[in-house]
C-alpha cells in the first residue's frame, strides 16, 4: 500500500476515536475538556505517531516480500547453475545409446570383475588404486553393510540427463554415488571432480521428477528436475568383512 493509503487509515482511525467520545464522557471526566487547540494538536501528535509506525509496518512487510522473493530466485538459479545447453545428439545416436551401453558392459565386464568381498584389513590409503578406480572411503549401505568405495576414472564427454546417467553408470560396471557417498568423495576425492554439480542415484523423496546432485565447488547437495542434463561419476562398491 501507499504513503496515502496509510494516511487514509491513520485519519479514519483518528475520527473513529473522536466519534466515540460521548458527551457524557465529556460531563463526567473533565480530561476530556479540551480547548479545540489543544484537541487539534493531540490529534495531530497520534498523526505524527501513527503514520510512521504504519509506514514501518509496511516497510517490514515489503521488506519480507523482497526477502522471499530473493530466496526463491536464488533456489531456482541454483537449479539451473552450470546448466550449459548441449546440441542435441541426432535421433539416430539416441537410439544407439543402448547398444553402445551394452557393449561397453560387456567389455567391461570381461576385463575386470571385483570381488564378491573383501577384508577392512586389505583397504589402502584414500586415493591409492583400487579395484580399477581410486580409493574413496568407507560407507554404510542402508541395509546396514559396509562398503568400500572406489570412484571409477571414466567420465561421459557430455552432460546427461539423470536417466541417462543411471545408464551410464551401469555400463562401467558401477553405479551413480548415492548422497552419502557423493558427500564422502567431496571430502576425499574433490580433487578428482570439476567444480560443478554431478548426479547422485537418490530421487527426490516428495517430487519424482527431481533427483539430488551433489555440488562439488561448495559441497551441498541440491534437487534437479531430472530432464536438466549434469556431469556424472561412477563409483563401484565392494562389501566388507572383518
């Protein structure tokens, strides 16, 4: 609202009071009998009070508005950030993906199969080769077993969508990181990513349509519609035994 409107209220408020000063009132309590000055200048006294505090009110709320509506601008920049458009791939190469995908699984697979377990004993240092990636930490699934992680060297020359990238992912015999883990390889492995947001495997628990990226300049974790295409890593989880 405007500086008049507030006016506007003040006055109404003021002949409102006035109003409600009976003659009674007047007869009976002699605070009430005022001169017209003196009546004038206490009006003009809750004028000068009144309308500030309005105005201050209406600031505040304005103020509030400015304040929601920077947050929400900022979560949807940070939805789009390091979004950089890529051409689209002609029809006939989105097809192929999944023969591609298929082949490179195979090939894979054939080179390199990780065991079924291993020893906490047998782990290396964090960063140290291991099970044809690096050396990423220790996690606990879920299910309550622990894991090993390795973060697998390949990366897709493009960004991908997240269904994409779950595809991917399976084709280097491994996995998206979930978010425990991809904010486990920020705090060991930040050195091997660039510094933007990669996917994670976890779907937005109240949106379907959104999953959770890990940023890996600052470290939080943001959801994404999972249409928007980002950078994905893949890391490989072995088993735990003492």
């Amino acid at each position: 609202m405007s500086a008049w409107t507030y006016a506007l209220i003040v006055a109404a408020m003021v002949a409102a009071a006035a109003l409600s000063i009976r003659r009674s009132d007047i007869d009976r309590d002699p605070l009430y009998r005022l001169t017209p000055l003196q009546y004038s200048v206490s009006v003009l006294a809750w004028a000068l009070i009144g309308i500030p505090c309005l105005l201050l009110a209406g600031a505040l709320a304005a103020l509030a508005r400015f304040a929601f509506w920077l947050a929400y601008a900022v979560r949807q920049c940070c939805r789009e950030v390091d979004v950089r458009l890529v051409p689209a791939l002609p029809q006939a190469h989105t097809l192929d993906f999944p023969r591609h995908a298929s082949l490179a699984h195979r090939v894979i697979s054939s080179s390199h199969q990780p065991p079924s377990i291993m020893k906490f004993s047998d782990l290396p240092t964090l960063g140290s080769d291991f099970e044809g990636g690096a050396f990423a930490g220790v996690c606990t699934r879920p299910d309550g077993v622990h894991v090993a992680v390795a973060l697998l060297p390949a990366a897709p020359a493009d960004r991908l969508n997240w269904d994409a990238a779950q595809d991917w992912a399976k084709a280097q015999q491994g996995e998206l990181p979930t978010r425990p883990v991809a904010a486990m390889l920020f705090a060991t492995l930040r050195d091997r990513f660039e510094p933007v947001w990669y996917w994670t495997s976890e779907t937005h628990e109240d949106d379907g349509s959104y999953a959770w990226g890990q940023y890996f300049s600052y470290g939080n974790q943001l959801d994404y519609g999972k249409s928007v295409k980002a950078r994905a890593r893949a890391v490989r989880l072995i088993p735990l035994t003492a």
